[in-house]
C-alpha cells in the first residue's frame, strides 16, 4: 500500500482487530500484529526508497503529508524495530495484566510514528507525537512499576511543552503552520528562542544530560519487549527534532572562530558530551542489565547530538549513521537480555550466570550487538564512530573530543560487564533447567545480528541514501563509493578490514587445530589455589564489577537524582499551595477565585 | 655417482612422526621449564637465592608461575601433612601434560625429621609419581640448580615419565591416596 | 589483493618475529641490570614453542573461540601496520583508527575466553585491564587528535610523510608534552609497571591467564608479542617520525620498547584505582595543555 493516509489508517484498524483477537486468544492477536506490522514494513520499504509514497490525503481531515528522505529514514528504522520486537509478543503477552489493550497500543503508537515522520505540518506533528506519548504511556506501566510511566509522560510533556511553545512562536513569526515554511521564516531573537525551546524537546526525548532521568527508570521497568522500541526507536523521535532545531533553524549566534562553529550548537555539543560521559559513568555502576544499557542510550544519544551540531556534511552522516547503528544494537542488546529475562524471570547481573551454556544464540545475539555498540570494527558502530571522530578532529573541538573518546573507551566496560556477569562466568545451579529461546524469537535475532553484520561491512548502499537526507539539509555529502567511504581525513574500506579479520581469524583457527585437542574440563575445575570450592556462586564474580573505578565517583553519582528529587518536591509544595488557594473545601472561596481570574483574563483581551 | 636404480622411498609410519615431533617438542620444553613451586616446608627459603641474582635460574630458561595450569614442574618443597597433600594432588591434577615433580629436600623422600610424625606422609611417590628428588636438609641452591639440570637430562633421554606413569597406575596411586586420605565429605570451603 | 594479503601476514609474522627476539634481549637486558647472567636471547621463542606443544585443558567452546577471536583480531590489525614509507599492505587504509578499534576485538576475544572460564581471578584481570585501558586511552587520543588535526590525515603513512617533510620535525620535538603523554600511555598498553595492575602474577594470580595452559596460553603469547609490536609501532609512526627504511624503523622500535622496559624494571605497581587517578590527572592535564596550544594558538616548535 503506497498511501501513507491509508497505512495509518491500516494500523489503526488492525490496531482494534488485533484488541479483539488478543481478548480471545493472546498467541492469535500476537501473531495478527506480527503480520500488521509486516505489512506496514513491506510496504515503506518497497515504496519508500524511491520516494515513491502516496502523500494525498483524502479522508483524514486537518492532516496534510509529505514526503522527505529525513522523515522516511526514520520511519523505515523505526518501523523496523517494531517488527523485530512484535516477534517476541506472542512469548510475553499472556502474563501482563492488561494483555488484551497492549497489541492494540502498540500499533497505535506505531500509526503515530508514521503520520509524525510523513507530516508537514507543526500541529499535526504534534498531534502524532501526543498520540505516541499517550499510547505508549499505558504500555510502560505494564512492565514492572508505575512510576516509570510517570516518569516517563513527566518529561515527555516538558518536552512537548516546550515544542508547543516553539511551534506558536513560528507560528507568531511566519504566520503558517507549514514546518519548512516555518522554520525558515524564523530569524534574530525569535530563532533562538524556538532553537532552545526545541533542543528542550529533544533533550526530553532523547533522555540527553539534563533531562536524562526517566531513561533509566522507564527503559528499566519496562514490559520486556517494550524496552527495546524504548531505546532503539522511540528515543530517536528526540534526534529528529534535534535535527529540525540543529540544522534546520541553527540561528545565527556568534561564532567560535577557532572551531568555526555557532556558540548555539557548541553549547548542545558540550551538553551532548556531558551527556556521553554521564551515561558511560551510570552504565558502569549500574547493576541490572536493562538500566545499564538505558544509560548507553542516553550516551549514545549524546554521540547524536554531537554529531548534529558539528555542521558539515561528514559530521551529519556520522550521526545518521550512528542512529541506524545504534537502533539496530541496541535492539538486538535489548532483545537478547528480553529473552534471558523470560527464561530466568530477573535482568539483576548479580543473580544470573553462565547463561552462555544454555542459550548460546542469545549469547551471540549479545556478543554482535555490543560490539557494534562498543563501536568495534567489523560493526555498524564503528562506522558511524569513525565519522564522528573525524568530524570532531577536523574542527579541533578537544573538549568534546575528551568525552566522545571516554564515551567509546567507556562503552567497552559497560557492555562487558552483562557479558561477563550474566552469560560468561559460572553456571548457576538454580539455572541449569535454562532452554534457549523459542524459535519465533531466534528469528528477529538472526536478523539483527545479520544486518549489524551487514552495517558494518557495506555500509555504501546506506551512506548513499544518507547523502540524499544531507543534500535535502541543504549540505555536501560524503564521497561513498561501493567499498570504500572517503572522509576529510582519510579513507575507510569496511569490506577490506572485514576480509583482514576474516583472513586473521582464519589464520588463528588454523594455528588453534593443527594444534593437540585439549581435554575438556569441568567449569568448577577451576584453579582456586588449591581450595575446595563447591559452590558455584563462590566462584562467579558478578557483584560489583568494576568496584575500584566505581569507588572513584561513588559520592559523585546521584546529585542528579537528588536535583530532581529537590524539584519535584518544590513542586509538590506548589501544588500544595495552588491546592490551599483554589480547591479550599469551602465553595465562596472556590468561586471567588474563578470569577477573579475570568474577570483578568477578560481584562486582558480588552486591552 | 648417483644410482640410476629406482628406490622406493621409506614412508614414515605415524608413529615414527609422531616421536619425531615428540623429540622436537622435547627440546622446547626441557629448556623452557615452568614452576609450580609448592612451598610446604622449610626447603622453599632456599629457591629464592637460586632464582635471584647469585645463582639465576632464569638463564636455564625457567622461572616461578602463578598456576598450575601454566606450570611444567610441581616443586613440592619440605614436609606434606596430611591436609596440604589433598590440595596438592589437587594442583597436580590440573596441570597441563606433560608435567614433572621435583621433591626438594629429605621430607618428599622419607620423611625426614618429621618420619614419625602422624600428621605427615612419609614418601611422597606413594601418592604421586616423581621425577627428581633434590636431598639433603636443606639442599643448597647448588644442588637444586643440579636437580633441574638432572631433570632435563632426563627429559632429554626420555626418561622423566611420570605423567605417563600416573596416568598407567592411576588406580594404585588413587588407592594409596584414599588409604592415607580417607575420602572427606565436603560441607562448605572452610570444613572438611 | 592476494599479494597485498600475503604480503599483510608477511607484516604481521615479521611484527611477531621482531617483537619476540627484542623481548627476548629485554629480558637479558633486564637480567643484566639485576646483575644476573639473563635467559638466552631466544627463551620467548622456546616458551611459546613449549607452550604450543603441551596437551591443555579447555572449559568449554567459548574458552577457545575466545582466544581464536583474539588471536585472530590481532593478526589482522597487524596486516594494516605499516613498517616503513612505502613498505605496507594496504595502501591509503593504514588509518589510525583501524589500529584502535580492530585490536580492541581481540581484547574483547581474549577477555571472552577469559571470562568464560568461571574463575574469578580472570573475571578481575579483565576488569582490571578494561579500567587500565580507560584510563590511557583518553589522553593518548587527546594527543593523536592534534596530530591529526595538525596533519589534517588520519593515515599512518601520511602522518609520516608529514614529519620527514619538514626536516624530519618528529612530533616528539614538536609536540614535546604530548610526545610525554604518548609515551606513559605506550607503558600502559604494553602493561608495563607501573601500569601492570591486570596482571599481577602475586596479586590475581595472572589476571585473565589464569587459566590457560598449553596452546591457549602459547597463543595468547603470540598476541601479545604482536600486539606489543603494533603499540610500539604506533608510537614509533605518530612520535618518532615513522622510517624511511627498515633499519631505521628496527633501532627506532629497539629504543622506544627498552626505554619502556627498563622504567618498568625499577618501578614497582600501582593499585587499578591509582592508574585511573594517575591518568586523570597529569597525562590528561597535559595532553589537553598540548592540544589547546597547538590547536588554539598554533604555537607548533
């Protein structure tokens, strides 16, 4: 189907076929998802590419579409995601409270996605990204807690907020809702005033310094195969306001004549880079495996901003790159702790162990996605990381350039740990009647680990279609060939180094069989200095992995929560105010007030 | 002049191979010989003069390891009670093939000062085999140093076997193990 | 591409030939300033040669994927390593970033198989030898960056070319604090003491080798050998003006490894948390002086 209106429309109504479906039977409705979504895929994916989509309206009132290479790249990755986490419902459904409404959110919230990427409009966009927020409100809280999903509608509404703001002052200016229109009419004060009100946006969305709180807390609690849409695909709703405030309105401020760059994008550099290393600093101390890599979204998310702010063409294909890239990981990361949580019923690193003799494809799954997170050749990560760093060389930006090489240095000990802790390490008694995942769940695995392959490997075909995106922003693309990607300062062949490490690995292989066969020993068949240990337990070390480093900051660690915490708590007290002033129990108070503020409010509109 | 005749080349079996590779490997390992050192008894005060400047047992290419599993050579210096001999039989079972035992001093022999002690075992190849025993109370690094190079001779006329010999009599050894030891239920790492 | 290929296991052996023979002299070297007599100049070569001759034991198919990945991940940053000028196997790829990254997959194998065999004491040394590596690496990376951004190249040869062709100005005379910087945190990456926490055979019991025996040991001596090879020739390429022929590039890598082996030998450990406030404090302090100046004010000897 190649009209965008009727694919939401699609969605919406499979969305209530598939509420029904799940109220008779949770497996059926899953598996109708499965293919809704599908169709949803197929369909982007075989009109889309060639800009071939169906914009017309004709039945929605109010809402107009239209087609751009940035708004689809995002639609088709995140459309993705969806697809590889709608395998997993059929596994996880039966056993959340409100089973039956959650296919139907979840399409919902997918049908927002598409209209939000496909709109040209400010209000219908906000409208699709209430229609987001709202339906993915109710699916958060059937994970573990509650608060999560207030944590998380807290600061999505800050964020909305602030874009609501941002889009009436366009509005103000240029006198048209049009996006395009809009944002280039902006100029002088008013520009930077929607800029910052629109990086607010983006910083709530993308879970970036300071506004970073609820990442953790809602991509932790989360339902299982919630939290990888959470990290992978909604979080990058964030990047693409970023983009709209970053490039599309970047207002003319000062110039830091030494990296050549606007004091507005600078500061979001910086603020990015607080970003990465407080996310890399919280995923090393962080013990349960979900939460740890909700912080490596958030540094990520910081690798993002970085990268949009540096303006030139190198720096914007880093950054697109790197949200395909970490899309894919950090679903594929997401996912493979899903299928352990399901297996063992907890994600706490301290309680699990040696998963890798029970689900070795999981494992693997892991293994792919992390070192493509951790940005290691032969990767997707890698590539977009290149990119970066050379764009943050070539501008000699050394402040920025300190975090975003702690950010990837760093992400090796976090991504570490959940291998180590969780399925290296010694074989957990209580463990040992582990099954690998179903088959229906190793499908989208496969895939991942594929396509993160894929990424890393030709990433040609892809850079190709990122130049059209950078072209349509107004900048030069990168020089891609098939094999070899030219940056500023020298050139990468993906392929080649794929080939060297295949040929190494080959070259280890052989020195490894040639070699005497080694005797297999038992796990507990440990040196031990020659004690006796009978318990594996003893011998997992899992608590506190990196306890020296951690030592380090300990004291350091939460005076962002405690910020919050203050601010909420000031907040309350204002409420309570508002509450003693205006809900007083006696009614004549009640009143006065209304008719108080009815008469200001009509004071003002006279004058 | 060369012959014209034609003469078949010998084919060697794999066994013949196999020794050959044998011969070579044991040049590597007689000179690259890593140690275990078991420091159970008064004996262990004297390998650190053979290690250090004075007498240098690295130039013989050896040198003290962490683990067993790296280690080539058990150094069981001094007297075994009852309790350290489990946990070396332990270590001696997780090194890697081939491995070798050095018993230092007159303890590993027959038991020394401490012969009539219950607590101590009195012949150490009772329980694993060994390949050089260094006597005296203590030996000086002298005769140390000229233990090792006994044990490379040996290794060298392919008579250091006692892995082999282990792994042949694994039951005998295992019986006099469990004569001496008594076989012990283990409750946590603290109890026996 | 074959020929390039081969030609790239040709670097990769020579890098472990070379790196074992001057380890091995390190080490006589080594015994001499302890007033001892010293191994014989080849004792690396029979210790890995035993190594690999010996039956081992194994936990498990992890334990030997993991040094396969590692051993394997090394051998291929290797082949990118150019030697001299000219003398390389993949023309216009030596970028740096190649060397950072692809010979972090075979920390990343070695540290697998490490923990995938259930010891604990692995389990630490690899923490230990991630903490180190986070702790180096930001501000050699600090310093890279300026030369890059100075020689506005990432390849290694062109960063070469770029000091021979202003009169052989190394980057260590250029750039003398960051040249400071790049060397303490070439002690880090070989391991050496003070920087030695991971392995610390009395402490950890050998950190991540633990475990290992026979060939799984002998193999990841080989990696190390040609990892060592490739640190030092980064060093040796990004400080010391690279070589234009082979002899240069040997008494370059001769001096720069016995420089760092003789300061390991009179030093004693630092704790894992020490190395992390070492490292963030003076070396990063520096490496950000040097690139502000360089960068920012173009003051450049």
């Amino acid at each position: 189907m190649a009209s965008v209106e009727l694919l939401i429309l699609f969605l919406v109504g499979a969305g209530v076929i598939a509420y029904i479906l799940t109220r008779f039977n949770t497996f059926l409705g899953s598996i109708f998802t499965i293919f809704a979504v599908m169709f949803v895929f197929v369909s982007l994916a075989g009109y889309g590419f060639g800009m071939n989509m169906d914009t017309t309206v004709n039945i929605l009132p109010g809402i107009s579409f239209t087609e751009t290479y940035l708004g689809f790249y995002f639609a088709i990755i995140i459309v993705f995601v969806y697809l590889m986490v709608s395998f997993f419902h059929p596994y996880y459904l039966s056993e959340y409270k409100y089973k039956n409404s959650y296919n139907l959110l979840f399409l919902l919230s997918l049908a927002g996605i598409l209209g939000a990427f496909y709109t040209d409009n400010f209000l219908n966009l906000f409208f699709f990204f209430e229609l987001i927020i709202w339906t993915t409100m109710f699916l958060i809280p059937q994970g573990k807690s509650k608060e999560a999903a207030v944590s998380y509608f807290g600061f999505s509404i800050a964020g909305s907020v602030a874009m609501l703001i941002g889009i009436f002052i366009t509005y103000n200016v240029s006198g048209t809702f049009s996006i395009y229109q809009g944002l280039a009419a902006l100029s002088g004060t008013n520009a930077i005033f929607v800029f910052v009100l629109f990086i607010i946006a983006a910083f709530a969305k993308l879970g970036s310094f300071p506004l970073h709180i609820w990442l953790p807390i809602a991509h932790g609690n989360a339902p299982h195969p919630f939290s990888p849409v959470l990290s992978g695909a909604l979080v990058k709703l964030g990047a693409f306001i970023g983009v709209l405030a970053l490039i599309r309105i970047a207002p003319a401020t000062g110039l830091f004549t030494a990296m050549d760059l606007p004091i507005g994008q600078y500061v979001v550099a910086i603020l990015g880079s607080m970003s990465i290393v407080f996310g890399t600093l919280m995923a090393i101390k962080e013990d349960d495996a979900k939460k740890l890599l909700a912080y490596s979204s958030m540094s990520h998310g910081g690798y993002i901003l970085v990268a949009f702010s540096i303006l030139n063409g190198i720096a914007f294909a880093g950054g697109f790159y790197h949200i395909l890239a970490h899309a894919l990981a950090s679903a594929g990361a997401f996912m493979a702790i899903a299928a352990v949580a399901r297996a063992t019923g907890t994600t706490k690193m301290k309680e699990l162990g040696g998963m890798i003799h029970k689900m070795p494809i999981t494992y693997l799954a892991y293994l792919i996605a992390i070192i493509s997170m951790a940005g290691i050749p032969p990767m997707g990560g890698f590539i977009s990381k290149w990119l970066i760093f050379q764009a943050v060389i070539d501008k000699g930006m050394i402040f920025v350039g300190i975090a975003v090489f702690f950010g990837s240095v760093g992400s090796f000990l976090y991504v570490f740990r959940p291998l180590a802790a969780l399925f290296l390490g010694q074989e957990l008694t209580e463990y040992k009647k582990v099954k690998e995942a179903p088959l229906l769940m190793l499908i989208p695995t496969f895939i991942l680990m594929g396509l993160n392959v894929y990424t890393g490997v030709f990433p040609g075909g892809i850079l190709k279609f990122i130049n059209n995106i950078i072209v349509e922003l107004g900048y030069t693309g990168i020089e891609v060939s098939t094999y070899e990607i030219n940056g500023t300062n020298g050139i990468l062949n993906p392929a080649l180094i794929g080939l060297i490490f295949a040929v190494g690995s080959g070259i280890a292989f052989l020195i490894f069989i040639v070699l005497k066969k080694s005797r297999k020993v038992e796990l507990m068949d440990t040196y031990t200095a020659a004690n006796f240990v009978h318990d594996e337990h003893l011998l997992h070390y899992a608590v506190d992995f990196y306890a020296p480093l951690e030592r380090l900051y300990e004291k350091q660690s939460n005076w962002m929560t405690k910020f919050y915490t203050a601010l909420a708590e000031k907040v309350r007290e204002l409420g309570k105010l508002g509450k003693y002033l205006f809900m007083s129990k006696n009614i004549s108070t009640t009143v006065f007030w209304i008719v108080a503020i009815i008469i200001f409010l009509l004071w003002g509109e006279v004058l | 002049m060369l012959s014209t005749k034609y003469t078949e080349k010998t084919k060697l079996t794999k066994d013949e191979i196999d020794r050959k590779w044998w011969e070579v490997g044991d040049y590597f390992r007689r000179n690259s010989l890593w140690l275990l050192m078991y420091c159970t008894g008064c004996c262990a005060v004297e390998l650190p003069p053979s290690m250090t400047s004075a007498y240098d047992m690295e130039r013989l290419g050896m040198g003290p390891m962490a683990t067993p599993r790296q280690a080539d050579i058990l150094l069981v210096s001094g007297y075994l009670s009852l309790k350290t001999l489990r946990r070396l039989i332990y270590t001696y079972e997780q090194m890697s093939e081939p491995k070798y035992v050095i018993g230092l001093g007159s303890c590993p022999i027959n038991g020394g000062i401490y012969h009539d002690s219950h607590a101590v075992i009195n012949q150490l190849d009772q329980y694993i085999p060994v390949d050089v025993y260094v006597a005296g109370c203590m030996p000086n690094p002298e005769s140390i140093l000229n233990g090792f190079v006994d044990l490379m001779e040996s290794i060298k006329n392919k008579t250091a076997n006692s892995w082999k010999k282990y792994r042949d009599n694994n039951e005998w050894y295992k019986q006099n193990q469990k004569d001496a030891l008594g076989e012990v239920i283990i409750h946590d790492e603290f109890h026996e | 591409m074959i020929l390039n290929i081969l030609i790239g296991i040709g670097i990769a052996f020579f890098g472990f030939v070379l790196q074992t023979s001057i380890a091995g002299i390190n080490r006589k070297i080594v015994g001499r300033l302890q007033k001892r007599h010293g191994p014989r100049w080849y004792q690396e070569f029979i210790d890995i040669f035993k190594l690999l001759s010996k039956r081992s034991i194994t936990h498990g198919w992890i334990f030997d994927f993991g040094v396969i990945m590692a051993l394997g991940g090394i051998i291929a940053t290797a082949m990118f390593m150019p030697l001299t000028n000219n003398f390389l196997a993949f023309e216009n790829f030596d970028n740096f970033f190649i060397f950072v990254y692809l010979i972090a997959v075979g920390m990343l194998g070695m540290a697998m198989s490490a923990s995938g065999s259930g010891n604990p004491w692995a389990s630490i040394g690899v923490m230990r030898a991630l903490t180190t590596m986070l702790a180096y690496e930001v501000p050699f990376l600090i310093v890279v960056l300026t030369i890059i951004n100075l020689t506005g190249n990432s390849s290694l040869t062109e960063i070469m070319l770029y000091q021979q062709a202003s009169g052989n100005n190394w980057f260590l005379i250029a750039l003398p604090i960051g040249g400071l910087v790049g060397f303490i945190a070439l002690m880090g990456m070989l391991g050496k003491k003070p920087f030695e926490t991971y392995v610390a055979p009395a402490e950890i019991a050998s950190g991540p080798m633990v475990e290992y025996g026979g060939k799984q040991l002998g193999m990841l001596f080989i990696m190390n050998e040609i990892s060592a090879f490739i640190e030092v020739s980064l060093f040796v390429h990004l400080f010391l003006g690279g070589a234009t022929n082979i002899f240069e590039f040997l008494i370059k890598y001769f001096v720069v490894y016995t420089l760092a082996n003789l300061i390991s030998s009179v030093n004693g450990r630092f704790k894992i948390d020490q190395v992390v406030k070492f490292f963030y404090k003076w070396p990063l302090i520096m490496a950000v002086t040097q690139a502000v100046i360089a960068i920012y004010f173009g003051w450049v000897i």
